[in-house]
C-alpha cells in the first residue's frame, strides 16, 4: 500500500504568513491529494540507531480560520517512512541548514527528497548566477571593500545583497558611498552581492518557469519599495 505521509522541514508554522508563505500553499495542495501532513523543523532532526528521526507533528491546513494550521498529533516519525519530504525552511544557510543536508543524503536512495539534499548544499542560490553574467547588470561577489568602492565609483548607483538571502530582505539601493556602512553590511553578512542598479526595475521583473525544458509560465514580481541605504541605519549616530 502506498504510503501516504508526505514530510515537510521548515520554520515553525506560527512564524509563516499563509498569505504569502508557498509553503502552506503546497501543505494545502498535498492535503487535498490526501496525503498526511508530517511537519518538523530543521533543529528536530536526528540520526538515532541508525535511522533518521524527526520529532514533529502531524497538521492540517485551514485557510478559513485565523489560525491556519491545527495540530493533530506530535510524534517521532522515522523518515524513510514518508512517501517525500520537502525541505522548504528559509535561510540562513548555516551550519544547521548545511547538517541537515548531510543527515538526509543518508536516506535520499529511500524516500523522494524535494529538493535533493545534495543539491541544495552545492549550490548557492546567488553565487550560481556568476555562471551567468553576460546576462546579468554587471556584478561582483565580494566582502573587499575597496573592490566595492571601486564599482560603486564606476556604476554610481549599486544595490548591495547578501548571498544566502531570500524574498528580498536585506537588500539596499546603495546611492552615496559610505565605507563605516558597507563594513558593517560585510561584517553582518559576509560575502555580498554589488549590482549595478537598473531603473526600470521599478516596473518589476519577469521570473519564468521552466520544468523539463517546458514553458509552464511567468509572473512579474515587483520589488518593494526602495530603501535607500541610510534607511539602514536608521536608529544609529550619523557617520
């Protein structure tokens, strides 16, 4: 008989906007296929006898209702008896992120692990796209301040990011150089991302969705509304 459990790692559900959060969307998705909703968070994941354990809970999804999940029972649930699991916690991408990845590539051969474990831990996100620049604004991945100030004084307007972030958090519109600001932005973050910055990115950008080698769609995503980079500072003495 097909097992009909499908395992989730993520943050905790009393921190996810169901609004906004794809997570529960896809926890939704799966319940109407009426598969079992197992839900753990990355901390609560171990080896134990030789078998890799997470101690989480069994949920339902309810759009309805103002709390969106329900806890239906909290176990120690021993993966490979999943029919998946979907790693969906966000960033940072540390230490506990990367472990995780070790300890579920124990049992990728056993259970479908969406995305591959491997994978997720080989390649960074941002970092990839340097494969890519020739069609990208010009960029540089870098934690060097004078090579920041050096693209800052050739591109004039430069967005900074940090390379294992998401959803646009902590991304700044660089517009006068301040080298106190930019060393504190690298200190907090590491190694980051300089972009030249692109007006008409006002307008939003197209993201398009290919699954093997098909065109399945595209939306535009429209960026927030800009911070300028003394906004991030807000709160400290003027430099």
């Amino acid at each position: 008989m097909t097992n009909k459990i499908v395992a989730i790692q993520g943050d905790s559900p009393s921190k996810l906007n169901p609004e906004t959060d794809t997570s529960i969307f896809l926890a939704n998705e799966i319940q109407n296929k009426r598969y079992k909703i197992f839900y753990y968070e990355p901390k609560n994941l171990a080896i134990i006898n030789s078998k890799v354990v997470a101690k989480g809970c069994f949920i339902t999804i309810n759009y309805h209702k103002k709390k969106f999940y329900k806890i239906l029972k909290k176990k120690s649930l021993e993966l490979v008896k999943c029919k998946f699991i979907l790693i969906r916690q966000n960033p940072p991408f540390n230490l506990e992120y990367i472990s995780t990845t070790y300890i579920l590539d124990t049992i990728k051969n056993k259970v479908k692990i969406i995305n591959d474990p491997t994978s997720i831990r080989s390649i960074s996100e941002k970092l990839f796209s340097s494969r890519y620049q020739k069609y990208m604004p010009s960029t540089i991945f870098t934690q060097n301040i004078n090579q920041i100030k050096a693209f800052f004084k050739k591109n004039k307007k430069v967005i900074l990011k940090p390379i294992h972030g998401y959803s646009g958090n902590d991304i700044h519109l660089l517009t006068k150089f301040k080298s106190n600001l930019i060393k504190r932005f690298i200190k907090k973050n590491g190694y980051i991302m300089c972009q030249k910055f692109l007006p008409k990115i006002n307008n939003g950008d197209k993201r398009v969705f290919v699954i093997n080698g098909k065109l399945c769609g595209v939306i535009s995503r429209i960026p927030k509304k800009r911070i300028l980079f003394k906004q991030y500072e807000q709160g400290r003495k003027s430099d």
